[in-house]
C-alpha cells in the first residue's frame, strides 16, 4: 500500500507540475521576447476559468466552455496588449510592475462586476469521470492524468512550434535581438501580439483545467502567479525548457513535501507537534529549493545566454 | 406576492421598532467586500442593512467600508471610523485575524465592537473587554458541536485544517469533545488549492470518517476533488464549509454532508421564517450563516439603542447585555465574558429542487457555551 501511495503523490506532483508549466510557460515567452515583466498573468488564468464555467454553465458542454477559455484568455490578452502592454516596452521594469499590477485589479472587480461575489460552478465532464488503477492496488483520477497528458502535448507542440516553424524562427530572432529584426521588415508589433495572445490563451487553458478541481473565484489566479514566478525563476527566466524542468521540480517538491515531512518528523516528536511543524516546513520547502538553486545556478537551470 | 409578503413585513417591524431613540446612533460596518473572500462580507453587509432596513429609523446611521480581508486596511478604516466619522459602534469583521487588529484598540477607545462572526479564543477568555460583544459564536463553537456528534457513528476519523490560528482552534474544538481515535491529523497551507496529498492519504489511512475546516475556496476545492477521488467515507465539518454561500459552488458533492451550526433555514420559530422570506425577497438569493448572524447583531444593536441612550455608555453595555431581542437562532443570551449561550445543531446538506440547502438532523448542544469563559475576568 505504501508503494501505491507513493506513487499516487508522484503523479500528483507531477499533474501539479504540468499545470504550472501552462502558466509558466506564457509567463517566460512573454518575458524571454518583450522582456515584460507581466503581472497580471494570473487574471488570465481566471479570466479562462470564467469563461469555461460561464459557457459549460449556459451549453453544459465542458468542451465548449474549454474552447471558450481559450478564445477568451487569448482575446483578453491581445486586448491588454494593444491597449496598455504595447506602451509598457521601452519603460523600465518598475513601470511594468506597476501598470499590470493595476491590470489584475481592473480584472478582478471586472470580473465581480460581471459573476458576482460567490464562486462559480465548474465540473469535470463525463467522459473523464472516474479512474484509472494503478500498480500496487490504488487508483489514479482519470481527469488528472488527462492533465498531465495536455501539458505534456502543449510542451511538444511549444518545442515544435518554436524550433520548427516560421512563427517559432521570428520568436527566437525576437528574442535575441528585437532592433534587428524589426530592420529586416518583421512586423514585431504584430508578433508581440500574436506572443502576449499566445501565452496568454496557455494560462486560460490552465485555469479551466483546474477550474473544475478548484473554487472559479475572484482572485484565484495570484497563488498561482507566484507559484509560476518561482518556476521561471529556478528554470533560468526566458527559457521554455527551463519552465518545464522548473514546473515539475516546484510540483513534485511541493507535493511530496506535504507528504513526507510531517511523517518524517513523527520519527523525532510527538504526532500532533510533528504534523504543524512538518505543514510549516513542507510549505516553505520549494523556497528553499529555489534558494539553493539559485545559490549554486544565479541564472537559473537553464539561463538563456544575452 | 413576495413583494406584497415583504411590504407587510417591513410595515409590521416599523410599527414594533419604529420609537424614536434617545440619540442618534452612528454604526461602522467594517467587512470584506472585494477579493476572495468577498462572498461572507457581501452577506454579513446584506444581513446587516436587512434589520436596519426593517427597523425604518432615522436616527440610525450606517457606514460601510471594504477592508479587502487585509488586517492593516481595517485598522486604518476603523481609525477612521472612531476619528472621523465619530461612529458609536464598530462591527462586521468577518476574519479572525482582521478582529484581533482592529478590536482591542478600538474598545480600549471606549467604543462598542459587536461581532458579527469572528469569535478568536484571545477574545474570550484573558482578553475579554466590557465594550467587546460577540453576537456570533466563540470559534471552537461548531468544532466542538462536530466532535461530539462523531462520537455516535465513529470511531476512527481523519482531521484536516489550514495551519493558522483558527485552524487550530478548530481541531482543537474538534478533539476536546470527540472520544475515538484519529486516523491521521493534517494542517494545510492556507489558501491551498489542490488537496490531491491531502485526499491519498485520507484513502490510505484506514479512517471511517472526515473532519475538515475549510473555509471559503479552500473548501469548495477540497469537496469537489474530493468527491471525484471516488473516496466515499462519510464527510463532515463546521457549517461554514456548507454555507449557503459556498454550496452552488460545490454542486452536487455536497449533498449528505453532516455539519454543524447554530442556525439553519428550517430553524422553526417566528423570527427565522419572517427573516428568511424577507431576505429572499430583498436579495433573491437564499442567506448564509453570515447573514443570519449579522442581521441578528444589528438587531441586537437596536434592541439596546431603544433601551438606553449610546452616549450613557454603562446604561447601553447593561442593555447590550441583556440581548433583549428576537433571535432567528432562538434562545440567545450571553454568558459572563459577553460571548452567546447558544443552541448548536448538526444539519445535513439536501438538495430542493435545484438548490441546495441544509437541513437540522440533531441538536449536539443545548445551552453551549465557551471554553475560555473562566478564564475571562470581567463579570
């Protein structure tokens, strides 16, 4: 039992991670390309947990509500670039903090003005209802592994689009030098939008996969935000492989933390001091990882050379 | 009709309440209105104006401020409320960690503070003040309510709450009554979302039942994973985790839930059936605990104001403490470090046609009181 277990939080872990890669992933394109520091990432995260509740509430199709997240989060995104991101490039990092910063307020009362103040209804659709057993006799929720198999697709689909296609050769070009290949005729105002609507649409599709594990709530979307700011900071900031590795150190670190270590300390003390102490320790444990990280690799794992 | 229902409602408590006071009366309502946690501060708002609303008097007025759930901002607004707006009485906090910022300073200023919800232990026993009132509950109530009732059907239960102050609290709450043995005991991150950890080890542990606090989103994430983990031992929980606030969003999982509370829809008496048709028809939505709780404060608030004048303050504290009032939760009085002797229920999640509701299936205390009321010196 005890081996099923073990295997049930690393799956765990790992789902946790692959839905931070979502966010992470946006969250470091935007960075690596337009060197934008985007605070209000995680309103687009709610605004696509909105959005699915909102359409699977009105259609019942979970389905549709996902592609609606998608549009949504990606027409939000293009929307704030054009009209606020767009003037925030040549400013300096403080300015970008700033102005997103204000970004998730207009957001959040936004979106209460909308939905109200009660959270919303969103559940997993039939068709990925039920489990799936696993070695050693547990079983495993089919809707999470259908998570991690999207994560997994979006990172292939990321790798392809970013080392295969035209789109991906520009992206790359953009990021190691934006001057020049605005000199050699690339519409980078309209790359820029196509990059922030991109990442944007990723952190949609991440807050209504989790929507329909979570409460869809005003608000929802910053414990996340800086889960995912600790992902790219540890996996070397502009780097999309870096953000993968990140995300599923962060998910399984965090997981198995919260796991093992009050069962570790019940060795040393009492149960019930063991249990507060352990949840205490378990919930700075990614810090301390990112800490030592950082210590030994200041760029992060895989810092993007400039 | 409704609408006719309500007219003739507001009629009826104008025409008991509606005597002039001796003074005006200035109340500030601090309560969470934006964020997260906006949902238990709109109703606390909205029970609250509901009781103002009926009792229709002039010489009463309310003052509303948001404190974002953020304790610095409600000791800036309270500062402003005492200095500024010169209010009588302060009230409306919903989060424990907010009350202990803003009440002790505020009744060391000689001004009334009325609780609407938050009932931390600090407050109750070697910290209890004359001004300092709590018309909800002390927080181990429901905990305690819950642990007793586990005794008949369980014997061997999984306890899980976020690690801060009131989680504790309430596994505290929980084990002071509660004979059987615990399968596991976890405290969570607060503002955690994923309980998927938490869930394996509930189905590994071997335990026949599931005690939780978690209040807002943090149980609405917990019920729906949990419920499709394909876990099926029976949950239960403080009645905060089945508010009405919070079921739409759990769906379905909820139902059969067992829970605790001092009030609940179908509490049978006069002053809960009027309240619960008048809120419906105000707001179009059913009320929560919140709701109920506040309404009753204010409700409290006028009873003295109609007794004695706010600026006598010894006349109005010795009204206060007479809770000479129509409760919707029934008996209501208070015990000797102004907390409530109250009744606490056990009531069980059903579904009525669309919407879910609870419904009482037992009494777990008659006459309750709190943990730390000897240890409070005032009397």
């Amino acid at each position: 039992m005890q081996t099923a277990l073990f295997i049930e939080q690393l799956l765990n872990g790992l789902q946790l991670g692959v839905m931070l890669f979502l966010m992470a992933a946006g969250l470091t394109l935007i960075f690596g390309v337009m060197g934008l520091i985007n605070l209000a990432h995680g309103s687009l995260y709610m605004v696509g947990a909105f959005a699915c509740a909102a359409v699977a509430a009105a259609t019942g199709s979970f389905w549709l509500g996902l592609a609606a997240s998608l549009a949504a989060a990606a027409a939000a995104g293009a929307i704030v670039e054009i009209l606020v991101i767009r003037r925030l490039y040549e400013r300096d990092h403080l300015d970008q903090v700033l102005a997103t910063f204000a970004l998730i307020l207009i957001f959040s009362e936004g979106t209460r003005w909308i939905f109200g103040s009660f959270p919303l209804y969103l559940d997993i659709p039939p068709l990925l209802q039920g489990s799936v057993p696993l070695p050693g006799g547990s079983r495993y929720q089919l809707y999470r592994l259908a998570i991690i198999g999207v994560g997994v697709a979006v990172a292939v689909g990321l790798y392809f689009l970013i080392a295969r296609t035209r789109l991906g050769m520009r992206i790359r070009a953009g990021e190691s030098d934006r001057e020049m290949i605005g000199a050699l005729g690339v519409d980078i105002r309209t790359l820029y939008t196509v990059v922030f609507a991109l990442g944007a649409a990723l952190a949609g599709l991440a807050g209504a996969l989790v929507g329909a594990l979570q409460s869809v709530q005003v608000g929802m979307g910053e414990p996340v935000l800086i889960l995912a700011f600790v992902v790219i900071v540890i996996g070397g900031i502009g780097s999309i492989k870096g953000a993968l590795v990140g995300a599923v150190i962060v998910g399984v670190v965090d997981t198995m933390g919260r796991f093992l270590l009050p069962q570790l300390f019940t060795l040393v003390m009492p149960a019930s001091q063991a249990t507060t102490v352990g949840a205490a320790l378990a919930s700075m444990l990614i810090y301390i990882v990112m800490a030592v990280i950082l210590a030994v690799r200041p760029q992060g794992l895989f810092a993007v050379q400039r | 009709m409704r609408k006719l229902i309500a007219a003739g409602l507001v009629g009826l408590s104008m025409g008991v309440s509606g005597m002039a006071f001796a003074d005006p009366l200035k109340i500030g309502v601090i309560t969470t209105l934006s964020g997260g946690g906006a949902g238990l501060g709109i109703d606390t708002r909205d029970g609250f104006m509901l009781a103002i609303k009926q009792a229709n008097n002039p010489e009463v007025e309310v003052v509303t401020e948001d404190d974002g759930q953020k304790p610095e901002l409600a000791v800036q607004i309270a500062d402003k409320m005492i200095q500024s707006d010169q209010v009588d009485i302060l009230t409306g906090i919903v989060w424990s960690n907010l009350a202990m910022a803003v009440v002790p300073s505020a009744v060391a200023q000689d001004k009334f503070y009325v609780s609407t919800n938050a009932g931390p232990s600090a407050l109750a026993g070697a910290g209890c003040h004359q001004n300092y009132f709590n018309a909800a509950y002390q927080n181990d109530n429901f905990h305690e309510a819950m642990g007793q009732y586990a005794n008949q059907d369980y014997k061997k239960t999984f306890i899980l709450a976020p690690n801060y102050p009131a989680g504790t609290d309430s596994l505290n709450g929980f084990k002071r009554y509660y004979k059987g043995e615990l399968a596991g005991e976890v405290y969570t991150q607060v503002g955690q979302t994923d309980y998927a950890a938490e869930i394996a080890q509930i189905r590994s542990s071997g335990a026949d039942s599931v005690f939780f606090f978690l209040p807002g989103g943090m149980g609405i994430a917990f019920m729906k994973q949990y419920a499709q983990s394909g876990v099926d031992l029976p949950v239960m929980g403080p009645g905060f985790s089945f508010s009405q606030d919070v079921l739409p969003a759990i769906g379905d999982a909820a139902v059969g839930a067992k829970n605790s509370a001092t009030w609940s829809k179908d509490l049978d008496n006069e002053a809960n059936k009027k309240f619960v048709e008048a809120f419906q028809a105000e707001y179009n939505r059913l009320p929560s605990i919140y709701a109920v709780q506040a309404f009753d404060a204010a409700n409290l608030i006028l009873s003295a104001a109609a007794k004695a004048s706010v600026t006598d303050k010894d006349a109005f504290r010795a009204a206060l403490k007479e809770a000479d009032f129509a409760s919707v939760r029934g008996k209501f009085k208070f015990n000797t470090n102004n907390h409530p002797i109250q009744d606490v229920y056990v009531r069980e999640v059903i579904k009525e046609g669309d919407v879910l509701s609870n419904k009482i299936i037992a009494t777990a205390f008659t006459d309750h009181g709190d943990a730390y009321a000897e240890q409070c010196a005032m009397q």
